[in-house]
C-alpha cells in the first residue's frame, strides 16, 4: 500500500510537470521572449497543473479544483503506458426529469434520449446513479477506457461500452455533480462526435443498478466489418442528415427514428391514438429538428457541389484546397450572403421535413409499422424535393468563390421553393 501511494505521488509529480511543459510549448514566441511574463507564466501553469494532480490537501484552500478529498490516477494502474486518468472520487447522484432533460450530451441529444435509447430507461421516478470520470490522454481513444475498466456496465466484454462515456463539459459538471472546476472545454466539432475525443478532454459514466448497453439484432450496410465480433451495434438516438445537392438540384433529408421512439410510435398508431401519435411525432420529430440539424447546421448539412467532391460547412480538413470553409465562404462574397442562404434552407428543410413526416404517417402507418418490426435498430425515413428552383444560383455562387465562373448578382440569391417531396422508409439507420 504504501508503494502504492509513493508511485502515485510520483505520477503526480510527472504529471504536474508534463502539463507544464505542455502548456509552455504551445505559448507565443513573443512571451517566451519576455522574462518576466514567461517567468509568471510558468509559475501559474505549474500551480494549475500542481491543482490538477495533486490531492487537494497539498493544495492551497484558493487553489483547489474540487470540494472532495480526491485526486486523478493515471490509468491503466499495472500497465506501463498510461492513456487515461481516473478521478479517486465516485459521486452519487439522483436524475430526474427536469435534469434528464437540462443536460445535454453528444449531438446536443439530451440526457434523457441517451437513457431511454441505450438502457431502455424512463426518469420518471427518478435514477439514482454513480457517476465515475475520467481524463483522456495522450494516445488514448474512449475505447481505452472502457478496455480496462471492470465496472458492470463498463468493461471489455461489452461490445462499444465506451459509447457510454459522455462529454463532462464545465456546465454539466455543474449542473451533475455540482463541481463546475472538473469540467472541461469541449469544442463543437468535438461534440459532435465521440470519434472526436482530444486529450485532456473529461468524460463521465453513469454507474446504474441493473442498467445495460443494449444491442438489439441488426443488420445493414454499417455492420460490414472484417471482425464478426464487432458487428453488435449499440441502440442508437434519433438523428438527422441533410443533403444539399447542388449537382441535380436535390434537398433531402434523412431522419432516423430511435428503436424507442419507433417503437412508441408504433404502439400509439395501433391504438388508434390520433393524439397521442400526434404528440410522439411532434416530440420525437419536431424537437429533434429543431435541436440537432438548426443548432449543428456545421455537422448535419452536407454540400455535394461539382468544385466541391463532399463535405460538410465547417469541415477541417488538410488539404483545404478540396475544401470549402462554410465561414469563409461568407467572408468572400461579402455579408455572409450564401452562409444565411445555406442556414435559411435548413431551417426550411425542418419545417417542410416535419410535415412531411406527419402527412405520410397519416396516410401509410402501416408501412412504418413494417419498418419498426424489422431486425434493424431503428427507422429512417428519407424526404427528398428535386429539381428545385433556385439552387443553380447558389450552386453559381460557390462555383465562383472557388475561382469558376463569375460570382451572380447577389439579389438572384433565393431560397429554393419547395414542392411535394418524395418519402421513402427503410428500417435501420440509413444515411449517405
């Protein structure tokens, strides 16, 4: 034991430095210059850094991160290359709806999506939970964690456990745990996607009694894999895809149904519930609309443009010649013109896909009950208006941002008109 707590010390003093180091190579060559201003550089990094490992008794009372007696582990324990910490402190909380529904997790998706979608789970009557967190590190990915952790839920028997590993922003530490300091920055692009993960990033599980990662049986184009063993698929969220081809002059969107809102969906429509279906299309459609495609318009919206392969607005990539950045693109032809077009078709996509959706369950339920009883998780329904009017000026525009042909005059710059669009459904998640 007392080897144990020497290694640790050790740990944190590697550490402290390391992220001090780190913090000073990524400093302006101008301050690094300035003796003084680098001298009071370094002693706040270390102080920070010292902060940050340390348990908080050997910290000054000004200086703590935390209220807790408790500190970060370097993990894996027995293993030589350490690619995460562990904070020593379990907290345990209680969610309830109203919390449920304030935090938000990947894809702006709210906490209460996450639990009945991947658990199965209703905050009616409150959860009680242990919340553990963890800090990546370098060259560590969320799978690492999962690899080496034992908790029942979390663990490397479970197929894509670290799917379960949420983003521990400042502000859902401390809306969570009340314990704003052991949250971290996390960029758009990062929530977007749990692929990706940066280190230094703080994730945080949900340690639930009887709670488990569910993988129902599915099948379809995104379970080919060389290793049959990975083709179990967690159940997943509602999602939602729109294309803007400017190639054939198409809009679509694709909106994937959660196997649990499918599925509540379906129970409604047999039961004749005009309202209550009404309401689940609205809840699980409307509002996912309206949060995840208008609120990531950057992730969710991809451009097929002929200057342009594919991609979406604000897509970093290294070879940005093949790319457009959606920012830049205002910034050239002046006022943001095609940027506000791009965002004002979106927000029209919602509204149009919304009633879309609604028409054509009213008028074919039962081929969306067929989808729902199939293996795969979840539907997809897919709303796509070609031949629209209007594109070909915009197409124009961003053609001649990208030195094609000249730039139109800006007041032919419209909103495509929509017309009755095509509805297809598939069952499983089906995007492009």
């Amino acid at each position: 034991m007392e080897t144990e707590r020497t290694d640790i010390a050790y740990e944190a003093l590697a550490n402290t430095i390391d992220e001090t180091i780190s913090d000073l190579n990524s400093l302006d060559s101008n301050l690094i210059a300035d003796q003084e201003e680098l001298t009071m550089h370094l002693y706040e990094s270390f102080e920070k850094a010292a902060a940050n490992n340390f348990p908080p008794n050997y910290i000054r009372p000004n200086l703590r991160l935390t209220k807790v007696d408790a500190m970060w582990v370097s993990m894996p324990r027995k293993n030589p290359i350490k690619s995460y910490k562990k904070f020593t402190n379990i907290y345990d909380i209680t969610i309830d709806a109203k919390l449920a529904k304030s935090i938000k997790t990947y894809r702006s998706v709210p906490l209460e999506n996450f639990l009945r979608d991947k658990y199965g789970m209703e905050v009616n009557q409150g959860i009680k939970a242990k919340v553990h967190i963890y800090e990546l590190g370098r060259g560590g990915r969320l799978s690492t964690i999962s690899k080496f952790e034992s908790l029942p839920g979390l663990n490397s028997r479970i197929p894509r456990a670290w799917v379960q590993l949420l983003p521990l922003t400042q502000e859902v530490s401390q809306v969570l745990l009340k314990e704003g300091n052991l949250g971290t920055h996390f960029s758009k692009k990062s929530l977007a996607s749990r692929y990706n993960a940066k280190p230094g990033q703080r994730f945080y599980f949900l340690d639930i009694e009887g709670a488990r990662l569910r993988h129902p049986q599915t099948k379809g184009k995104y379970l080919k894999t060389v290793n049959p063993s990975h083709r179990q698929i967690e159940s997943r969220s509602a999602d939602v895809q729109a294309i803007l081809n400017f190639n054939s002059s198409e809009i679509k969107i694709n909106y994937f149904f959660s196997e649990e809102d499918a599925k509540n969906l379906v129970e409604k429509i047999n039961k004749n519930d005009v309202l209550g279906t009404a309401t689940s299309i609205k809840n699980s459609v409307k509002n996912v609309l309206n949060t995840l495609l208008k609120s990531n318009i950057s992730d969710k919206v991809k451009i097929i443009h002929e200057s342009v392969p594919e991609m979406y607005l604000e897509l970093e990539a290294a070879d940005h010649d093949h790319f457009i950045n959606f920012i830049d693109i205002g910034r050239n032809i002046g006022s943001d013109v095609v940027s506000k077009i791009v965002q004002k078709i979106t927000e029209t996509i919602s509204l149009r896909a919304y009633e879309a959706v609604v028409n054509y369950l009213k008028s074919r339920p039962t081929a969306f009950i067929d989808a729902q009883n199939q293996p795969q998780d979840g539907v997809t329904l897919s709303i796509s208006w070609k031949n629209m009017h209007g594109m070909s000026v915009v197409k124009s525009a961003i053609s001649a941002i990208k030195g094609k042909g000249s730039l139109p005059h800006l007041s032919d710059l419209k909103i495509p008109s929509f017309v009755n669009p095509e509805v297809t459904i598939k069952a499983g998640k089906m995007f492009e």
